[in-house]
C-alpha cells in the first residue's frame, strides 16, 4: 500500500524565506541610512582627515624639492669636476712641457757656463803665473813667445764666451741722433710756446712784412702799367 505524501517536501523552503517581505524595522533603518544628511562630527571628521592628507602631500613635495635641490647640486659639482679636471689637465701638461724644455735649456745654458767659467778661470791663472821678473837674456824669447801664446789663448777663450754670453759684451753706446733727442726732450718746449696771442701776431708779421711789401709793390706796378 503506497505511503501517504507529505506536501512539505515539495517545498522550497529557501526561495520561499527569499520571497518573504523584510520585517518593518529593516526597511526603516536601511533606508534611514542611505538618505539622511551627515552630521556636524562626520564634516568635522572628513575635514580633518582632508587636512591630514594635504599635510602629508605638502611633506612629500618638500621632500621630492629637497631630493631634487640636491640632485641639482650633485649634477652641478660633477660639472664642474668634470670642466675643471680637463682644465687643469690641459693646463698642467702644457706647463710641465714648458718647464721641462726651460730646464733643458736652462741645463745646457748651465753646463756651458760652467765649462765657460773654468775656461775662463784657467786662461786667467796662466796669464797670472807668468812672472816676467824671471826671465833672463838667454831665454827671453822662447819666453815672450810662450807668453804671447798663452796671451792668445786667452783672447780666443773670452771672444768665445763673449759669442755664447751676450752679458760679457759692454753695453753699445747711444747715437748722436738719441742723445740730441734725449737732449731737447729734456730741454723742454721751445720758448715761443709760453707767448701770448698779440706777441705771437708781432713775431709773425715781423716775419712776413718782406712777404707783404713785395705784394704790393707787385700790385702797384699792375696798376700803374694799366693806366
């Protein structure tokens, strides 16, 4: 014999408590929540929170600024780092070139000075230990022969160190011409310069009055041949 049906197993009990109306306290309070006006505490809240947020931007820009001066600075010192040591690259390498040339020449100058100054020296000594209170009537000549050689040689040793040593040769004398001129700059403007206008215009028809008198003498004898 087939079991009796329950009715209550063909039913959706889920779709049916979907379906169910909310209670009047839900609709109350979820619609109360969506379209009131907020409060006075909520602004003050929203504003301070605004604030707070602008505050932390204004921190970040014055971070990012501070970052950014000195990535300017550092980009500015590798310039310079960089400008400056091809400057003094440049500068150093030309400068020790010139040096050391300088002290080569300077070395030369040196050594030929000092092979100069023994030169010099023992041209010197020779002409010194020559004592002519010694010689004799047998040996005089031999002896005025060597003294006249060492005599040359001496003067072939000075006029070679006059040719490498311009300082050993005397100063040149001045010109007739530089010391007329050194002479009138000394003496001064001439005299005439100091006169007045009226005792230049007598000075200057005193010296062409011949000049004038001439002219008219020309001038009269055409007047006189055209009569």
């Amino acid at each position: 014999m087939a079991s009796k049906l329950d009715p209550s197993e063909f039913v959706d009990l889920d779709y049916q408590d979907g379906r169910r109306s909310p209670a009047p306290g839900e609709a109350t309070a979820s619609t109360s929540g969506a379209g009131r006006a907020p409060t006075r505490e909520e602004v003050e809240s929203q504003v301070a929170e605004v604030q707070a947020e602008l505050a932390r931007l204004r921190q970040a820009q014055e971070q990012l600024e501070r970052e950014r001066a000195a990535l300017e600075e550092t980009r500015r010192r590798q310039a310079e780092w960089k400008t400056g040591r091809e400057e003094m690259v440049r500068h150093l390498t030309r400068g020790l070139g010139l040096l050391e040339e300088a002290e080569f020449s300077a070395r030369q100058e040196a050594e030929q000075m000092a092979k100069a100054i023994a030169g010099l020296r023992e041209a010197l000594n020779k002409i010194q230990a020559i004592q002519e209170e010694s010689w004799t009537a047998e040996n005089f000549q031999s002896e005025m022969t060597r003294a006249l050689t060492t005599l040359e040689n001496a003067r072939m040793e000075w006029n070679s160190a006059r040719l490498k040593f311009p300082l050993l040769n005397p100063p040149a004398p001045e010109s007739a011409g530089g010391e007329s001129a050194a002479a009138a700059s000394q003496q001064g403007p001439p005299a005439w310069t100091s006169l007045d206008f009226w005792a230049l215009t007598r000075v200057g028809l005193g010296l062409t009055w011949p000049l004038v008198l001439a002219l008219l003498l020309l001038i009269t004898t055409l007047l006189l041949r055209g009569k």
